[in-house]
C-alpha cells in the first residue's frame, strides 16, 4: 500500500507548498502527495484547498518540482472546468505516468479524449461506486471519511463487511482511501489490500 502525503505533508499553515512537498520528497514511507488546486485570479493554477491566496504556489512550479523527484502526484479537482487543463500540464511535466487527477463526478465531466494522465473519481457513498464508475471508467476509486469520527467509524464498518480490494477488482480500477489521521487507520487499511492510503503524516 502507498503512501500518499495529504496537502503535501499534512494540515496547518505549509499545507499543499513546496516546503511541504519537499519534505515528503525526504521520507523514505511516502510515494506520494496530494494537492488541491483552483483556478488563480490571473487565470492560471494555483495550488490551494481553499480559494488561492496571494502567494500561492502555482501549480506549473509544484508540478516541476515533483518531476524532479520520485513522487506520485494526486492532484484533487476544487472547482468544475480546469481538468484537461491540469492534465496537459502535468503531461508536459513529464509526470503522465505518474499522476492522477481526482475530483467529484460532475468535475470531470468537461474532460474527454485522450487520458494523459490518471483519472479518480471521488465517492462520496458506497452505493454510488457503480454509477460512477460506469460513468467515467476511472483509473482509481477514492473513497473516506472527514473529520468527524462518526464518520471513520462508519467507513471501517461498512467496508468490514464488504471488501475494498474486490470492489476495485470489479470496477478495474485502483483504490485509494483517506484521510487516515492515526497510525491504527494506516494498519487497518493495509489489511483491506488497496492500492493507496492518503495521510496527514504529522499525525501518523
């Protein structure tokens, strides 16, 4: 199971910088960060959870960084209308191969054509797994809980019973499952034998 770094390392004031890439890129458990990205107000992108702020980093330098390296890159969708963009420029970075790029349904429905890189789609529901994959025929299926713990406590329940890994073998598709907070969710997910596990690294 990989490991994917949320926001680049983790919440807090360095989320989804390069500061916090490049300490993932030093940890020898991490294979991978995760990245949020919006459109900027000069009409580029900008990498970001919330609307960019001024001194956001863009997503152009963010991408080159990690093709210096040997980092996966996931990047999740903040707003409809900027995917095939996002994917053409991290394929000029040369990361066509390893990157995905992920959002809900109705983000992704603007991109067609070629794939140059991964495409993920969120679910936010088990029961909406199949639609969604019908739909999009994504690469990886990215499924969680937020931080409140009931819904953490749900998420293990439902998928004690069922299983993560035969889901994923049904739709082709990898699976990837977050935002793991502590150490026991990072065990117990490599024990339902998915691809990736996205995680704030300060709290593990």
């Amino acid at each position: 199971m990989k490991i994917i770094a949320h926001r680049g390392w983790s919440s807090g004031d360095e989320e989804n910088t390069l500061a916090a890439i490049r300490r993932a890129a030093t940890e020898p458990s991490v294979s991978g960060v995760e990245l949020d990205i919006h459109r900027s107000d000069d009409g580029g992108l900008a990498v970001s959870h919330g609307r960019p702020h001024p001194g956001a980093a863009g997503f152009d330098e963010v991408a080159q960084f990690i093709s210096e390296t040997t980092l996966e890159a996931f990047v999740e969708l903040k707003e409809p209308g900027i995917a095939p963009e996002a994917a053409r420029r991290l394929a000029s970075a040369g990361l066509g191969s390893r990157a995905v790029i992920f959002g809900p349904g109705e983000f992704l429905e603007d991109w067609d054509g070629e794939r140059l890189v991964g495409l993920g789609v969120i679910a936010p529901y088990p029961w909406q797994i199949p639609r969604l994959a019908a739909t999009h025929a994504p690469d990886m299926i990215l499924l969680g809980w937020d931080e409140r713990v009931w819904t953490r406590l749900a998420f293990r329940a439902w998928w004690s019973v069922f299983s993560l890994r035969r889901m994923g073998q049904r739709h082709s598709a990898a699976v990837a499952v977050g935002v793991a907070r502590r150490a026991s969710d990072l065990r117990w997910l490599r024990r339902q034998g998915i691809d990736a596990a996205v995680a704030d690294m300060d709290a593990i």
